[in-house]
C-alpha cells in the first residue's frame, strides 16, 4: 500500500487519495477487502473530497511547492 505523506514514520497509513484513485489495482488492497480488513467504500472519494491529483507526479509537484 502507499502512504499518506501526513502520516509519521514508523505509524503509517494509507493514502486515502492513492486508494480512492488506483487502490483497486492492488493485489494487497483487494485482498484486504476481499478478507474484510479494508471497507470497500474506501475505494471511491467521499463527495466533500477535493479533486485528487491524476499522478504520484503531480502530487510532488504539489509538495514541492508548498
């Protein structure tokens, strides 16, 4: 799984924005949902989301320049 960049290290999480926009291509994620570990509703963004970022590249863009 990816970890969110506000996460700590050594008591990381996952990425809410990662899952909700390509989770479902992981092998670990599906497991995890397939096995009840991970609700599946964290596979879609919640409606008061903000737009997520189209790549890892534009989130480091992002970062970068905050």
């Amino acid at each position: 799984m990816f970890a969110c960049h506000q996460s700590r290290e050594g008591e990381e999480f996952a990425c809410a924005g990662w899952l909700a926009k390509v989770g479902h291509c992981h092998p670990a994620v599906r497991f995890a949902v397939a096995s009840g570990r991970l609700d599946p509703a964290v596979l879609a963004p919640d409606d008061d989301w903000p737009e997520l970022h189209h790549s890892y590249v534009e989130v480091l863009d992002k970062l970068r320049a905050s």
